[in-house]
C-alpha cells in the first residue's frame, strides 16, 4: 500500500511496524516519524484507523479473557518467526488455534 508519493518513512517500514506503533512499543524518535508519515499518506492514515478499530473492539469484546500460558507462548513464538523472516508451516498454525466442534448436520 502506498499513495505514491516519497515520503522520508516509507509506506512499507510505517506497516510492517504499525501494530508497535499501536501497542506504544516503539522508541519516541520512531513513533513521531510515524506521525509525521500519518499526516502525509492517507492510506496510511486508514490502515492506521482501521487496525485501531479492531484493536479496540478485540480489547472490548475479549479484554478480559485469560489467556493460557502456553498458547501465549506458542502464539510469540510465531509472532518472531515471521518477524525474523521464517516462514511458518499452516500445520503448525492451526495447531496453535483453539478449535471449536463442526455443528452438527440438521435433518
């Protein structure tokens, strides 16, 4: 995604880091860049606002759930491979992700 246009923080780096920017886990130097970028790409700006949507209604919807421990781990341990550039394998996914029974055919 990209307006076209240069900007000094590409459109690539400012989405490949936005979920940080989101969770205010990136340096202040690194979040006022992005900023800047904001005001300058619209499409940007909406990737922003719609991510912080869903952010939001996740927290409001699931905030209080507990997590288990072991999925957390499971489910970081994916998150810094794909960071790291691994690929991960669709079996190993789906292994991490709760699973609810097929319902039951209706006759």
């Amino acid at each position: 995604m990209s307006c076209g246009e240069p900007h000094e923080t590409d459109c690539s780096e400012v989405l490949d880091h936005l979920y940080e920017f989101l969770d205010n886990e990136m340096p202040d130097s690194d979040c006022t860049k992005f900023e800047v970028h904001f005001e300058e790409c619209s499409p940007c700006l909406e990737k922003y606002g719609l991510e912080q949507a869903v952010k939001k209604l996740v927290k409001r919807c699931c905030g209080s759930d507990d997590v288990p421990t072991d999925l957390r781990a499971k489910v970081m341990g994916r998150i810094d491979l794909i960071r790291s550039g691994h690929l991960v394998p669709e079996q190993e996914v789906t292994a991490i992700l709760p699973t609810t029974p097929a319902p039951a055919p209706q006759e």
